[in-house]
C-alpha cells in the first residue's frame, strides 16, 4: 500500500469515528445498511433511503435562556416494488431483526397497493457532482459555544431597560444515502447553521428581526445580528399608520426571499404543460423563451453553490446539477420529472432545491436616497396562496416596516398585507443588491437572495400587529 492510500485510509478511519460519536452515519455505514436491505428483499426492485442527523439548539426569550439540547436521530425507508404496485415502510432500527421486518412489511403492503401508472422503474448507478457541504467546527459545536453566541444579544439587551430578546439556534449535521438493487448508491453529508433573533422594545410597540445562516457556524457574525435587531426594535417603536395602495418599496434580502423563493416551486414542466401554471401559455404550451421578469433577474439552482451547498441528488436518486431557470428575465428551463422526461421525450432534470437570485450592483443605502417616497420593508410573513396561475399571494410585513421620505427613512409605520406576485415584483424592479444567504421563514433553508427596489407593490390593508 502506498503512502498516500494509508493516508487516505486513516483519514477515512478518523472520519467514521468522529461521525459515529455525534450519531451521523458515515457513507461507508450507510451504504452497508443499503446493501443488506437489498439482501434481504424478495421483491422485483427495492430502494432504501437512509437519514441520519445530529441538531443541537439553544433558545431564550425574556432575555433568559430556556432551552439547550441535542438530538441525535436515524431513520430508513425500505420500498419495495413488485410490478407497479409499491409502498414503503420508515423504521429507526437498525438491527438485523429490524430491518428484516421493515423490509418484509413493505413487501406485504406492496403487493396490496394499486399499481402506479407512473412508476419507471428504479435508476442504475448515476455520477453526482461532489459536493463538500460539511464543517466539523458546526457539527462539533457544544452548548459553551451556544451560551456564548446568544449572549452577544442578551447581554446588552439585560443591560439596557427598553429591550427583551428572544431568540434560536439551531445547528445541524446530516446524512443522507439512497440505494437500490439496480445498483445505484448516492451519499451526502452536510451541516448547517441557523440563527433568528427578534428584538422587542418593552412598551411593546418596537420589534426587529434579523436571521442569518451558513453551512459554516464561524461565518455567522452574532454581534452583528444583535445590533442591528436590537437598533431596529428601537427605530420601529412608536409607528403611525399610513394609507394602503401602490408604493415604491425596498425589500431586505429576507423579505425578497419570503416571496421570490415560492416561484421555486412553480418551476414544474407538467403543471406548465397542463396549462395549470403560471408559465403556461394561452392557448396551449409553456412560456419557455418568453420574457417573463426584469432582465436582470436570473434565478439559478445549483446544489455546488458556495452560499448554499446542496445535495447533488433529489429523493429517486436524480442527480441535481445547476440549473438555470431564469435568464436574464428569460424563462430559460422548466423541471422534468422522470415519468414527464419520458412522456415528453425530454431530459429528466431534479427539481429546485435550492434558489438563487443573481446579484446587482444597488446598496440599500442608495436605493432609500433614490427614493422620494416609499416603503422599507424587513420580512413578510403568513403568506398563503391565491392563484396559480398568476403565482399571487397574499401575506403581512412585520418586524420592522418604515416610511421613506426623499431619500432617508423618515418614521416607522404600522404594518400591512399585501396582495402581490413576485411575477409582478420582479417586472417593476428599480434596483438589485448583492444575494446573500437567507435565514428562514417563508423563505426557508437554500434560498440566497438581494435587497431590491420595487415600484407599484399592492399593500392592500393595514395591520396593527407589531
């Protein structure tokens, strides 16, 4: 053996050994649960998803601390397939007796089920895209370096006598592997960091909020998110109400995220095809090669992106490479699932799991000295569906909204839901700011999106939740 593969090998050794002490299954450990579930099977196909993770989280709120714990869990998804006909089966034993009875469960369900019109069959061995998604500084993390992090907001807020905090952290390392007896394996191990803190002013009138995340913890600037929550809790205090209808306004990267990452979603080639979609056209067909936003807008997934750092495959195994939904405000590709690819005579394609908007050049300093009159808004939330085929949505701003009087932010002002698309928003852009990596909410985990300037956004009533 040369020096190099011993190397390699201890490396691998080590590796195992310090994801197995914090419950995170190595690929190695993984690929040998898929392997004896497939021994084990009697079906025609059978497919085996295996998830493991570790979480660790620290909350407070009142300016205490309340929580701090770790929780370490696995589970395994035997489906197995006879025909058309399948089902699955979850357990979290991973014993030999408990994988056996899983597997024979499912197979007893399976010749039960209806047949699936759908189903294709099961996908040979794939090449993924490495993907290094995976810091020992976040996995590793103790409840010493959670204390530490929350009290950059506590400790001023404790100080002073017109604030309380509440915040979250949560940090998480994962594993995920799918196998099956056509010979595919996929592995991927990632981790990820994730803190919200909310700042209210103690007569109850002020609140501010600001998120951050990161794969990497020591990315994530704590101080930094105190202060600012904290500065915007006291501007906030005190809003007047203003009169609903069309405003110019500037959204924070979060609120951009609230909205515009629900097109993610709407990016599916059948709904298109089916006419049930807002990219379908009148009268037949997709809206592919249209110009559908702003030109400046291109919004890309892809699962090797240093802000996001996805897995390389979807749930069947598909490999996620990056992809390009919209072109400079071009509708550039829609996503195709195995059994559409194959009645279409296209490509399959994984969907949209993560989505990123391409960064502009406007700060949010210059878009408020560009701006006569109009709105700041921090995030939106409670957002609910209103037609597909528009993609509206109706929601409420919160946490921190505020008037723009020529060119600086003149008062903060009560709250309001609109009734908008982020279709709509993105044909009316006047400035985009640089992606940064959203913390959550509406927007979720795997969204990185700008600040941007908005003209004619629909603030359809006022509210008077803080």
């Amino acid at each position: 053996m040369s020096e190099s593969s011993s190397d390699t090998m201890r490396d691998s050794i080590s590796d195992t050994k310090a994801m197995a002490a914090i419950g995170v299954l190595s690929r190695e450990q993984a690929q040998a649960i898929v392997e004896r579930a497939v021994k084990l099977s009697k079906a025609d196909a059978v497919r085996v998803s295996v998830n493991s993770s570790r979480e660790t989280n620290l909350r407070f709120a009142d300016n205490q601390m309340s929580t701090s714990g770790v929780t370490t869990n696995s589970t395994i998804r035997i489906q197995s397939v006879f025909g058309k006909r399948k089902a699955s089966v979850v357990t979290n034993d991973r014993s030999d007796e408990g994988l056996r009875r899983a597997v024979e469960q499912s197979e007893a369900l399976a010749r039960l089920a209806p047949e699936d019109p759908e189903y294709l069959g099961e996908l040979p061995p794939q090449t993924y895209a490495p993907v290094n998604a995976w810091f020992d500084r976040t996995a590793d993390l103790s409840a010493e370096d959670r204390a530490k992090a929350a009290m950059t907001a506590l400790a001023p807020a404790r100080a002073a006598k017109d604030l309380t905090v509440a915040g979250f952290i949560i940090c998480n390392a994962s594993a995920s592997a799918i196998g099956n007896s056509a010979g595919l394996f996929a592995y991927h191990r990632g981790t990820s960091a994730n803190y919200t803190l909310t700042a209210r002013t103690t007569d109850g009138t002020g609140s501010g909020w600001v998120g951050s995340e990161s794969t990497d913890w020591s990315a994530i600037d704590f101080q930094s998110v105190a202060d600012r929550a904290i500065d915007k809790a006291r501007r906030s205090r005190n809003p007047v109400g203003i009169e609903p209808g069309r405003y110019t306004v500037i959204f924070e990267p979060e609120a951009t995220a609230n909205l515009v990452s629900l097109m993610g979603g709407a990016f599916q080639a059948r709904s298109a095809d089916e006419g049930r979609s807002a990219f379908s056209k009148a009268g037949g067909g997709t809206r592919l090669g249209e110009k559908i936003v702003d030109e400046r807008v291109t919004l890309i997934s892809d699962p090797g992106d240093a802000l996001i750092l996805g897995s390389p495959f979807d749930g069947e195994g598909m490999p996620t490479g990056k992809q390009t939904w919209v072109q400079n405000g071009v509708l550039n590709q829609l996503a195709y699932n195995r059994f559409w690819a194959n009645k279409q005579g296209k490509t399959a394609t994984g969907g949209a799991q993560s989505l990123r908007m391409a960064s502009g050049k406007d700060s949010i300093e210059s878009m408020i000295a560009s701006t006569t009159r109009g709105v700041l808004v921090t995030r939106l939330w409670y957002l609910r569906p209103l037609d597909a085929r528009t993609l509206m949505y109706t929601g409420l701003t919160r946490d921190g909204t505020f008037l723009i009087e020529n060119g600086k932010i003149a008062r903060s002002i009560k709250n309001f839901r609109f009734n908008d698309s982020p279709l709509f928003m993105l044909n009316n852009l006047e400035g985009v700011g640089a992606a940064v990596r959203t913390a959550g909410g509406e927007g979720g985990p795997g969204v990185a999106m700008p600040p941007i300037k908005v003209r004619d956004f629909n603030f359809s009533s006022s509210s008077d939740a803080v």
